[in-house]
C-alpha cells in the first residue's frame, strides 16, 4: 500500500482531517469577516468632504427627547414671524404714549401694524413682519428696501422698534438706549429707523441659524437669508447632512476622518463645547464668517476686552457683555466646568433648582456651604443664595436681568479700596437708601423717576432697575454725596467680613488694583500693570491682555515694549494680540523687527492685526517673503473688515490701510464707499478731504484738477462739520471727538470757536500729545505765544528729550 510523503514537492495534495478542515475553514470565515469588518472601518468619505445644512427635521426622527426639551425654549422663540401664534403683545388698537409720540399697534386683516414716528419724522403705518424674543420682552421687527425680485427666503433691511412688549406686566414699554433718556432724532442712528437698531447688523447672525447677511456696499441694499429662522439644532451643533448620512449608512463605525459628523462637544475637552456658545454669548468682534462648533473661537472672533465702558475694573459686568468675557474670568472655568454642567443644552433651564445648581457638584462634605457656617445669612433669605453672593444681578433692556457669570467670592475690601462693586453692598443698599436724607432719594436716579411718572414698568422691574446698579452709575458720574453713602456701606460689609472670617479671612492680590490705578493715573501704575500682564498663574488671560492694552496708553516708552515683547510669546492669542498693538505708531524698524515674525502666527486675530500694523512700514524695507506674507495678513484683515461692511467705519479704517501703503487711488474709492454706505457717518469725508489735498499739493494729480480737487474739499469738509459737532454734542466727555470738531472749525475758517473745542479735549485728555501739539501750534498761529509756551511746556513735561517739541519752544521764545 503506498503512502502519501507529506514532504513530497510532487505537487499531490497533503491529506487533512475533518477536524482540520473545520477549523481552517473556521479560520477563513473569521479572516473574511475581519477584513469584511475592517474594509468597513477603512471605507470613509473624503477628507475634505464639507458638511451642509439639513434642518431640524432631519434631526427629530432620532433624536426626539432632545427636541421635545428644545421646543419652546428661547432658542426655538429666537425669532418667528409674526402670526397669531408667535405674537404675545396687545394690538388690539392700544395707544402708547412715549417723548411726546403717541404709538397705536393694530390689526390690518392678518397683519400686525403700528402707527408710530417713521425716518422722516412723519407718522405712519408700519407693518411688523417678524417677533424679536419671547421673555421677558418681545420686540418687533419692520422690513425696509424689500424689493419685487427678491425670494421668499430672503429679506431685506430689518428695523427692530424701540417699542416693547413686557411679558411679565403684560404691557407697552419704550426701550431707551443706554445713558439717553430723551426724544431721538429721525436721523439718530439710536432711532429705531437707524443702524444700531437694525436687525441685520446687530442682531441677526445669533437669533437664526446659518445666517447669511449678504450686504452689496455698491447699492447699499441687503438680501439676507437663513436656513432656519431661529437658534435651530446645526446652530450649535454644526451643519448635520455628514452626521445623517453616517447615521443612515449599514456601517458599523462612524467615519474615520470625520467621526460623528458633528462637532465633539462632550469630550474631556470642556473648551470646545464652551467656545461653541461662546459667539453668540459674548461680546465681540467677527473676524470670519462661517463659525461652526469645533472650530477654534479667535479664528473666527476676537472677545471683547475689561473695557471701563463695559466692565467694572474687577471684571464684573457692567454693560451687557453676554456671558463669556465674564466666564473665562472663573475658577469655574480654569477648572473645566462647562455650559452644559449647570444648564441643559436644550431646554436651556438650569437643571437643579435654587442652590442645589451649585451644591450637586460643591457637597464634600455634605452641607458645607449651603448652611449658616459658610453664608452668615438666615437661610431661606437672598444673603443664603449662593448666585446672589457669587453671581449677582444687572438688569438690561429695562426689564431683562442678567447674572454676572464670573462666579467670584465677593470682594468688599476691595470696593472699599477702588469703588468696584461687590454683591454684599448690592443687597445692602437697598436696605440702606430709606435711610438716607430726601435730598439723595431723590437723586436716584433720573431714569428710574422717568420710568415711574410714565407709568412703563411695574414695581418689581423698577426696583431692580433702580438699585445697586444706578448708585454706582451716579458715584461713577461724579455725585460724591451718593459715593460717600456707598463707601460707608462698602465698609460696613468689610468690617462684617472681618468679624467673620479674623485672620483666617483671604485678601489675595487682584488685577483690579493696578487697572484702577492706569485709570486714576496713580505714579505706581506702569509697574502693577506690568505684574499683571506678566502673570503666569492666577490671573485670567482677559485681564492681561487688558493690562497690557492699558500699559501702552499709559505709556509710550520702552517699559509697555519690554512687556509687551514676552507678551508676544504667550499661549493666549488674545494676550498676544494685546501685545502686538502696543507697537503701532512705534518706530518703524522697532515694528519691522518685532511684527514681521507675528504674520505666521497661527492665529488668524494676531496675523491680521499684525498685517494692519506693518501696514505703515515701507514696503521696501522688507524682503520679497515678507512682503507676500504682508500682503496674505492683510487679506484676512479686509476680510475681516468686511464682516461689517454695512457699517461706514469698516471701509474708512481700510481706506487708512490703503493710504498707509500708498495705493490712493483704492482709498478714495473705500471712503467714497464709506460715504455711500452710511451718509451720516463721521470720518470718511474729512479724510477723504485730506487725501485729496494732500495729493494736489504733492503734485501728484493734474493741474487742470487741481481747482476741481479743491471745490471737492472744501464741499466734503463742510458737509462732514455739522455731523461732527451732532456727535461732539451727544459726547461732550469725548476727547478724540472735540479734538476732531476743533480742527474742522479751524480749517472752515473759525479758528477761536476750533480753539475752544482742542481746549476741552485737553482737559478731558491732559496727557494726551496729539491733543496737546495741536493746542500749542493754534494758540501759536492765534499769537497766544505766552499760552503756546505753557501748553509747549506741558509737552516737555510728558517727553523731554522729544526734538520736535524743544524746536518748537525754541521757536516760541
């Protein structure tokens, strides 16, 4: 019987057993389904597949609890159009009485109008095509400029009227801008016909989704549209067509390359969830539109700074800031704590009630701080609150209160230092103003005595409006009666605290300090500010960028550019954006040397300010790369710009950068656009005039244009006068602003009127050099000579060794 050799190579084939045969088929099975698996795995959509916009519906079919919480909470209320549904205001033919205008809202069939103040000062009928918010006020919105061509989907120029519905009281209130408590002008640009109020640039881009402005600067006209009218699903979580397609696929995994399709926002990451609320809940400015969740926030915005305008100098909210500037100040945030740990995403109620909010995640042990021991206040009372100690109140938009998110430890020793606010006083002064002799009640304030002879609020919301919040605005006015009470009250809370907490009570060093000591120009203030801009810890990164925003004006010489150079290489681009303004109006070398390596940085905020900076280089002191570099920053710094190009300052700031780099004839076309854009803005005439002279005088247009050219200037300098000395008026606390009147006077030919105005905005800004040089050369021309040498003087005193200041007193003596 022969035998098979299992060794043979004659090609036969080796026996295998049952057994064997099982389990290399077995083997092969798996092998199959392994590779069945992983060609599955590996089989993804193009990298660069870019994701669009679905709708909500698309959304709903999976994801339904999350749309049963999202219906009707304020982001599906965003904005609608107006039906009997969406509309909550009486307009039953109710009269509203307002600065001498009588408003009557009424129905037309199905239409909603008012009969109220138009642009031309005349009443008429308005139709409202669109509700504005639910609560605590809803606003109403008139369409302008609509034109027969344009689709359904697309609307033009949106007024939203200053007349509101107070959801609360159930009645008709006047929404006054801020600080203005009289008749606007038709031609304001506060009037509810003027830009401030006009939903396109103020307000559309965050109560819709995938918002798109479409603003044509050369017919000024607008054909906005959405893919959803309010804060819809995809406004926060992206467009969602790659996210419904992987969902829908037969595929085991998501994509390798683009995961869920959707931006991650409950990774171990809390920034990314954070930085996808943050652009519609901060203040800010757009540097590039088309922000999806995921992306990196200074790419696309750059966050307002601790302004004295809108924040107190402890960071604490003063105007209305929206939530994020004030976040990121927070231990809360430092620690990883997210929007979504205190509020649900979709519903956006808090998701525990009273102090249990902060007490689920603050209980070890168990009743640390919810009780007596760590609050001092009777519980059940506002002082046993945690959000009253640690996120007190402001109320704006008249009846909207909004809670100050820094979520800090109140500070009363501070306030009693600096005159910051600090929630102790906040609740105490309400408390302390019956004590108080009639003289001062009756002070307090202007606008809350407005509110209750008209009759527009009720009692709950005119108490809120008027407390804590407007004894700081008349201390900070100057009212030193209402100052002297709120320090005694400050004090007293101080000196409660210490009898508290003794020796084991926490004053740790605070940014407040050396901010307020740049805005009361206290001699140790370069140093402080310098501390606290070069802090490595403890210090949030807005409060540095705002030091060292204060240390360049405070400072012109080399200790704001030693800071600001090892600003430059901070994580942060908001702090190195901070430092990498400090070098504009430097020495042109000085900013060759140390911006031109910024214009790679890789972000977007600190390149294109680096661009707009090196602008006013010479181009032929930089190399062929760096001239291409120059040119790519500049790019996003225009694009940026045109954000807002319904705005005049966007093309009169870029026409300055054309100037800078000696491509006129583009600038004149930019402010000529500035012009067209908004009419009555002031700037681009003045400097257009300038432009203009400037080039018939250097030769470089034809003399036959000459006399032409000079018809133009002088028609341009008269037209922007009398916009200059409207704003001049409503801001006679603005130096920039009275300095500019004062120089147009001189040049119509009114030299002591001009001389009056450059006067007041040196005594409104005494170290301000620009201000002081132009007085000194006016009483000079005036032969004020002994005048010209004092303020020549004070010019010595800023900067001594300034050689154009000693020729100058040379000349004068």
């Amino acid at each position: 019987m022969n035998r098979i050799d299992p060794s043979s190579t004659s090609g036969s084939r080796p026996f295998l057993s049952g057994k064997r045969r099982w389990m290399l088929g077995l083997a092969a099975f798996f092998i199959a389904i392994a590779g069945g698996v992983f060609a599955d795995y590996w089989s993804a959509m193009p990298i660069d597949a870019k994701a669009s916009f679905t709708g909500r519906d698309a959304c709903i079919q999976c994801h339904q609890k999350e749309a049963e919480l999202f219906a009707g909470s304020h982001h599906d209320l965003a904005m609608d159009l107006a039906t009997d549904e969406s509309v909550i205001g009486d307009f039953s033919g109710v009269e509203f009485a307002h600065h001498g205008i009588t408003s009557r809202m009424f129905r037309d069939g199905d239409r909603f109008m008012i009969h109220t103040e138009g642009p031309d000062g005349e009443m008429a009928d308005f139709e409202i095509k669109y509700v504005f918010g639910v609560d605590p006020l809803q606003q109403y919105m008139v369409e302008f400029d609509r034109t027969a061509e344009m689709s359904e989907n697309e609307v033009g120029r949106l007024q939203v009227l200053r007349v509101s519905w107070d959801t609360h009281a159930k009645k008709w209130f006047y929404l006054e801008p801020p600080d203005v408590h009289e008749k606007l002008a038709p031609d304001d640009d506060l009037h509810w016909t003027g830009i401030a109020q006009r939903w396109n640039t103020m307000c559309a881009e965050c109560h819709s989704t995938n918002l798109q402005k479409n603003f044509d600067p050369k017919t000024a006209r607008y054909h906005t549209s959405w893919s959803e009218i309010d804060v819809s699903c995809e406004a926060c979580h992206g467009p969602g067509s790659l996210h419904v397609e992987l969902a829908q696929s037969k595929s085991l995994f998501w994509d390798r390359h683009h995961g869920m399709g959707l931006a991650e926002l409950k990774g171990a990451d809390a920034i990314p969830q954070i930085e996808a609320c943050a652009p519609c809940h901060s203040r800010r400015r757009v540097l590039k539109s088309g922000f999806q969740p995921g992306q990196r926030f200074c790419d696309f915005y750059e966050p307002e700074l601790l302004q004295e305008s809108t924040y107190h100098a402890n960071g604490e909210i003063l105007d209305e800031v929206y939530v994020y500037g004030s976040f990121i100040q927070s231990k809360m945030y430092h620690k990883g704590i997210r929007c979504s740990d205190c509020h649900d995403p979709h519903s956006l109620k808090l998701k525990q009630p009273g102090n249990a909010t902060c007490t689920s995640c603050h209980a070890h042990p168990a009743g640390k701080y919810d009780t007596p021991s760590h609050h001092r206040h009777e519980p059940g009372t506002a002082g046993a609150s945690c959000v009253e100690c640690h996120m007190p109140e402001t109320t704006y938009m008249a009846v909207d209160p909004r809670r100050d998110h820094s979520i800090r430890i109140p500070r009363p020793d501070l306030s009693v230092a600096l005159g910051t606010p600090n929630a102790c006083t906040g609740c105490h002064v309400e408390l302390e103003k019956e004590k108080q002799p009639e003289e001062i009640r009756k002070r307090l304030p202007k606008f809350a005595e407005f509110v209750a002879s008209s009759e527009q609020l009720p009692s709950d919301s005119y108490s809120k409006l008027t407390e804590y919040a407007k004894w700081l605005e008349q201390a900070r006015g100057g009212d030193t009666k209402i100052k002297a009470v709120l320090h005694e009250i400050d004090q007293w809370c101080d000196d409660a605290c210490d009898r508290w907490y003794g020796d084991q009570r926490k004053r740790p060093d605070h940014f407040a300090t050396a901010l307020h000591a740049a805005r009361t120009q206290q001699p140790d203030a370069l140093q402080q500010l310098a501390n606290v801009a070069l802090s490595k810890e403890g210090v949030p990164d807005l409060a540095r960028a705002t030091a060292i925003q204060e240390l360049s004006r405070a400072d012109s010489g080399a200790d704001a550019t030693r800071v600001a150079r090892e600003a430059l290489k901070d994580p942060n681009p908001i702090v190195r954006v901070a430092a990498v303004r400090v070098f504009e109006g430097r020495d042109p070398s000085q900013i060759r040397r140390t911006i031109v390596p910024m214009l790679t940085d890789d972000s977007r905020l600190v390149r294109s300010e680096a661009g707009r900076i090196l602008s006013t280089v010479p181009a032929d002191s930089l190399s062929a790369g760096q001239r291409e570099q120059l040119r790519s920053a500049l790019d996003e710094y225009h694009e940026s710009l045109m954000e807002t190009s319904d705005r005049g300052s966007a093309h009169l700031v870029w026409a300055v950068v054309l100037e800078n780099q000696g491509r006129y004839g583009e600038a004149i076309e930019s402010y000529e656009t500035a012009i067209r854009v908004q009419p009555g803005a002031v700037g681009p005439r003045s400097n257009l005039a300038a432009l203009l002279e400037s080039m018939a005088q250097s030769g470089q247009l034809p003399p036959a244009e000459a006399a032409e050219v000079q018809a133009r200037v002088t028609k341009l300098r008269a037209d922007e006068l009398p916009l200059l000395q409207r704003d001049a008026n409503l801001a006679p606390d603005n130096g920039p602003l009275q300095y500019r009147l004062g120089l147009a006077l001189y040049l119509q030919g009114d030299a002591e009127a001009g001389l009056q105005r450059i006067e007041k905005s040196v005594a409104l800004e005494p170290e301000n050099e620009q201000f002081l040089l132009a007085l000194v050369l006016l009483l000079q021309k005036l032969e004020r000579i002994d005048d010209a040498k004092a303020a020549c003087q004070r010019l010595l005193d800023l900067s001594p060794n300034n050689p154009q200041y000693q020729n100058l007193m040379r000349q004068l003596e």
